[in-house]
C-alpha cells in the first residue's frame, strides 16, 4: 500500500468543502487584500502632516518667513497659533498637537544683529517614530534657514529642541499602552462573539427563545462577564507594563480605567453584532479576525493616522480602539486628565450606544 | 374550559415553501398527543409556531386558550419546549443546568428547591446531580433536559423527537415519565418516527407533505377506510426463506403491498384473492388488522398515487 493512499480522494473532498464553504474562500482569498493595500497605502513608517501649535511671541516678517518655511513642508501641518506656554502644553497634553513650535520675542532682533537668535521646538515624545521624524526635520529646517540669511560665517539661529513626556523617547512607552487597547478590544469580541454563537451552535439559543428571557437580559448577561474580564485584563497590563517595562503613569488611573468602561462596552456590543451575523464559531472568529486588522493598523497603534490616506483616516475614525488609544496614551504618558480626554469618552460612550443599540435591535429580530 | 391546543387552518410559509399547510389541530388538557410523518413534513414546523419560534403566516393558533403571535408573551411561562437538540448547557452539572432554567422562568429561590426536589424524584436523576450534562449518557441526557422542560411546571409540553437515538430502555423510562406527567394534567405534544411509542399515545396525528392526513386514536386511524381501501384484506405470511416469498409476493398483480415485518410479510392484497396468494406462497396467509406503519404506508402510497393521477 502506498504511503500517500487516500490522498486523492481527501484531497478532492477538501475541495467540495472549499466550495461549499465560500465563507473561508472569502476570508483566505480577502485578509491579503486587505492587508495589503492597509500595508501598501495606508501605512507609511514616513511621517507626515504632524499637527503643530505655534507660539509665535511676536510677530515679525522674519518670523513670518520661519514658520512659512514650516507650512511647507510636509512634515508639519499648522493646526493652530497659541500664545501662551500653558496652552502649548494643554494642546499636545490633550493631544491635539504633536509638535509646537516656539519663536521667542527677539526672534528678529537677533537675526538683524546677526547672532544669537534660538527657535524652540517642542516635541510630544509619547510618539518616538512621530518625535524622532520631527526632530530631524526642524534641525534641517533650521540649516537651511540659517543658509538663507547668511551666504557664509557662523550661523544665526540655534535650533533647541525639546522632547515633552517621554524624553529618552523609549518605544515601550510609546508601544505598551496602545497594546493595552488592541489587545482588550481584540479579547473582548472574539470572547463575546463566541459565547452567544456557541449557543446558536449547541440550540441553547432556541431553547432560551421559547422562555421568557427577554433579548436585552440575554445581551446584559453575555456583556457584563466580558465586560469585567476585559476591565481586569485592562488592570493586569497596566501592572504587567509598570513593574516589568518600568513604564511610568504620569496621570491619573481613575480616569483611564472611568473611560476603560465605554470602551469595552463598545467592544462587547461589536462582538454582539458579530454573534448575530455568525451561524458557527469558526465565521465568528473570522468576522473577529477581520476586525482585528483595522484596530491595529489603523487606530495609531503602531502607524500614526496622519500618515494615512483620507479613506483610511475614515476608517480610523470609526474604531473604538483609535480612541481608547489615545486615552491610554494621553493618561499614561502625557498625564492628561478627564478635561483633555472627554471628548474621547463622549465617542466611546456614543460608539458603546450605537452598538449595543443594533445589536439590541438584531436580537429582537432574532428571538421574537 | 378550551382546549390546550387549538389550530385553526394554521399555515407556515418561508419563501415559496409551504412548511405546515391549513392543519387543524384540537388537544385537551391532560392528552399525549403524538405527532408523526415523515422527515421534512412539517413536523417541527408545526411545534416551532405553536411555541413561538416561528411565524405563523396564516390561520390561527392557540394555546390555553390565548394566541401562540400576540399574546407570546404570556404563553411563553406556561410552555415547556425540548428540541431535537436537549437544550442542555453541556459544561453545566445537571444540577447547575436546572438552575439555570429555573432563574430563567424567574422561580423564587423557595419554589426552585421545591421544584428541583421533585424534578429530581420524578427523574431519578439524584446520582448524576453533580455530573456535568456532557458526562451522561443520551438518555440520562434526555431525561435532565425534559426535567429543565419542566422545571417552571408548564401546561403544555411540545417534545420533538425526544427518544431518537437513544436505548430501548431509557426510551421506556422517559414514556413512563411522560404519562405520570400527564396523569397530573400536563398535556403533550410529541413527534416521534417510532410506532411503537406512536400507539402509546392516545390519539395521533399523521402530516404528510406540511398537511394533516389522518388524526385520531390508533383504533381509529386503523379502521380508516383510506387505510382499508373497500375490495382488499391484510394477510400475515409466515415462512422460512422470507426475502424470495416477499419478490414473488410482491410479483402478484393483485397484491397492493407488501412488506418484512419481523418473521413474517404483512401484505394488502384484493380481498378475493386470498387462495390465490396461498397457492402462490404455500402457506396458509393469516388475515390482520393492519399496524399503524401500514396505516400510514397505505395513506402516503395513495396520496402519491392521487397525485400522479391527476
């Protein structure tokens, strides 16, 4: 007897199932796809477009010249003038600015006398590929200024920056609490996802439906477990990240684990949807699976969002992880608090409705 | 007082398919009705919408008296359901799992250990209590889910195909727990494809292509003249080499049907023809009423033969 008997005809079978089963086609032949245009179009380790405060403390042509030497370049995108230093730091604390660029008062002075002008830049270190790529292109900004306003001799201006939150820039602090947010969400589906679909696969779900149980009480029971193990997890990698990585907490952690609730709450109700589109365990945890993909790649997680094409940005926005990222972020290196963050609070809140609100709305369909 | 069960031309459509058709159904309280017909008949179909589970898309259907689609809600507390499939959480002790039932149906903590004291005693079930449902055998299994069935003391309990696969004698234990049941006024609502368990019941249903075909106690169903068509007999041949004599028999032009029963061959022949199947056979053919599958096998051959002659 042959070592390869019975290859034929399982191999022929195998391929009945494929095509039976356009489910893992779609999911084999997809994934790559979509991988590939997230890698191909979206994500792009050159940083762009990182939004900048300007403090500009008075106003001249030269300085005039500098910051429109910033506006165009790429690398920067001036989102705002501020014109205090406690409100350049409540921008890139909140995180509505990465960088700011700082012109002191004697800007043009000094240029004028030829000597001694300084211009400061500010850096949000909590990103070190954003931090280093801002670092590099306002020295060379500053070179090629200084080539302009002297053919020859010592330069003028002295570029001093100054990177805020994170100044070693060490990548565990950037990369530890954004994994703190992908990997919970991730959990927190699949986990919701296939407790209910188990229950379609086993009739349990049947047999519920012929009891009085109403959809909300099943939704609320298959939630909160989830829920719990999510916000435990959550405390489990914040501890994990401060004893072993040695990544420091600079706000407060009432205010992260308070807005750790929509969040998981949101998670939770995408894995109810999942469930209610799922008819075996294993099209849940592929429907999990395609999730998984954007809330790594597209929420900042490791590839910032300005770098992304517009549709991508879209995308990003709708991903409760990009949020709770920079919730993490924001509280764990920056130390900014419920102030700076609510807006985030406000869509997670608003994304946890939504989706428990459909999935509530596909239960009902599904049990009465 | 109404009937437990009451169907008025219920009908159940999906799509273009017709899965119960205009069947009319009456069950009092207390009776073990048994509802039979081949797979794909419309059997589940028809518990499903009685329990709620699938729409009704025409007729009327009720249960105690109130509307199985608008007033659901209300029934839902006063039915008991066991699916093909247990229902049970298999990861769950037996113990856990009626718990669980008995929270669902909102019993207080006093009347589940009441209930569960006599859901226990009822079925036995004390030694394997503590045992997770996946560890007991299919009929202990069976047993446990319709315990669950009737934790929260239903009226009505509708039981598809509750013995399939399961042995003969855990078939024997869950019928006697069926009729203690109903002596205490439960009425059910059973599918089966066994015969033996259709002629415990005291009357039976036959659907037949989503429609009822015959309804009635077995005696009646086999008095049926459809079942007896006028003009034939039933004879039992009894004889050594069985599967030769059931060729020839078959062969005849005046035998209707025939068929193996155990030893022997039950055969549908002209009424006129009786030497001639003995001259044919050798053997003396012994005349009989006819068993319920033959009821049922004669009834579905002249539909069949209904519709092709149309």
């Amino acid at each position: 007897m042959s070592l390869f008997a019975g290859a034929w005809p399982m191999l022929r079978k195998e391929f009945v199932h494929l095509r039976r089963d356009p489910g893992t086609v779609i999911f084999a032949l997809l994934i790559p796809v979509i991988q590939l245009i997230i890698f191909g179009f979206a994500l792009n380790m050159n940083v762009r477009q990182i939004p900048t405060v300007v403090y500009d403390q008075a106003p001249s042509q030269r300085s005039r010249e500098l910051i429109a030497r910033f506006r165009s370049t790429d690398t920067f995108a001036l989102v705002a003038q501020v014109t205090s230093d406690a409100e350049l730091e409540h921008e890139i604390r909140r995180g509505r600015a990465q960088a700011a660029l700082k012109i002191p008062f004697d800007y043009a002075d000094r240029v004028l006398a030829g000597r001694g002008a300084t211009v400061q830049l500010l850096v949000d270190g909590s990103d070190s590929t954003v931090s280093s790529a801002a670092l590099n292109v306002f020295n060379a900004l500053i070179l090629l200024e200084n080539q302009r306003l002297t053919r020859a001799g010592s330069p003028i201006v002295e570029a001093r920056p100054a990177v805020l939150f994170n100044p070693a820039t060490r990548s565990p602090n950037f990369f530890v609490p954004g994994l703190v947010a992908a990997l919970v969400q991730i959990m927190v589906i699949i986990l919701v996802a296939l407790s209910v679909v188990r229950e379609r696969e086993r009739g349990t779900l049947e047999q519920l439906t012929v009891t009085p149980v109403q959809p909300l009480g099943v939704m609320l029971g298959k939630m909160i477990p989830y829920v719990t193990l999510g916000f435990v997890e959550i405390c489990w990698v914040l501890l994990i990240m401060r004893v072993v990585f040695a990544v420091p907490i600079h706000g407060s952690l009432a205010t992260l684990l308070l807005l750790a609730v929509p969040f998981l709450v949101a998670s939770a109700g995408i894995g109810l949807l999942i469930s209610t589109r799922a008819h075996s365990q294993a099209e849940a945890f592929q429907m999990a699976f395609g999730t998984m993909l954007p809330s790594i790649f597209l929420s900042g997680y490791i590839f910032p969002i300005n770098n992304m094409p517009p549709q991508f940005q879209l995308v990003s926005n709708i991903i409760p992880t990009t949020y709770f990222i920079e919730v993490t972020r924001g509280v764990i290196l920056r130390g900014a608090g419920l102030a700076d963050l609510w807006t985030n609070g406000a869509v997670l809140t608003a994304m946890a409705l939504a989706a428990v609100g459909l999935a509530a709305r596909q239960f009902h369909r599904r049990l009465s | 007082m109404p009937p437990v069960i009451e169907t008025r031309e219920i009908s159940v459509r999906f799509g273009a398919f017709t899965a119960v058709d205009r069947v009319n159904l009456t069950v009092d309280r207390g009776e073990v009705f048994g509802l039979l017909g081949p797979n794909g008949s419309g059997k589940t179909t028809l518990i499903k919408s009685l329990c709620g589970l699938v729409k009704i898309s025409g007729g009327e259907g009720r249960l105690l008296g109130l509307d199985v689609h608008r007033e659901s809600p209300a029934i839902r507390r006063r039915i008991g359901y066991m699916s093909q499939r247990f229902g049970l959480y298999e990861d769950l002790t037996a113990r856990e799992n009626l718990e669980f039932y008995s929270g669902v149906y909102g019993l207080t903590a006093e009347r589940y250990a009441r209930r569960l004291a006599s859901v226990v005693e009822l079925t036995a079930i004390t030694p394997y209590l503590d045992r997770r449902a996946s560890q007991l055998s299919g009929g202990w299994k069976q047993r446990l889910a319709l315990g669950c069935a009737i934790v929260h003391e239903p009226e009505v309990v509708f039981l598809d195909e509750p013995t399939a696969g399961i042995d003969p004698v855990a078939r024997r234990a869950l019928w006697d727990l069926v009729f203690q049941l109903s002596g205490q006024g439960v009425t059910f609502l059973v599918t089966t494809h066994y015969m033996d368990e259709a002629e415990r019941c005291g009357r039976v249903g036959y659907l037949y292509n989503s429609t009822m075909v015959a309804m009635g106690t077995v005696g009646e169903l086999k008095r049926l003249p459809a079942a007896n068509p006028p003009g034939t007999a039933r004879y039992e041949i009894t004889c050594p080499n069985i599967t030769e004599t059931l060729a020839t028999v078959r062969a005849l032009p005046f035998v209707r049907e025939a068929t193996i029963f155990g030893q022997s061959i039950h055969a549908l022949v002209d009424a006129a023809a009786a030497p001639a199947l003995a001259t044919a056979t050798r053997v003396d053919p012994r005349p009989i009423e006819p068993s319920l599958e033959d009821v049922f096998v004669t009834l579905t051959n002249r539909i069949l033969a209904d519709r092709s002659a149309l």
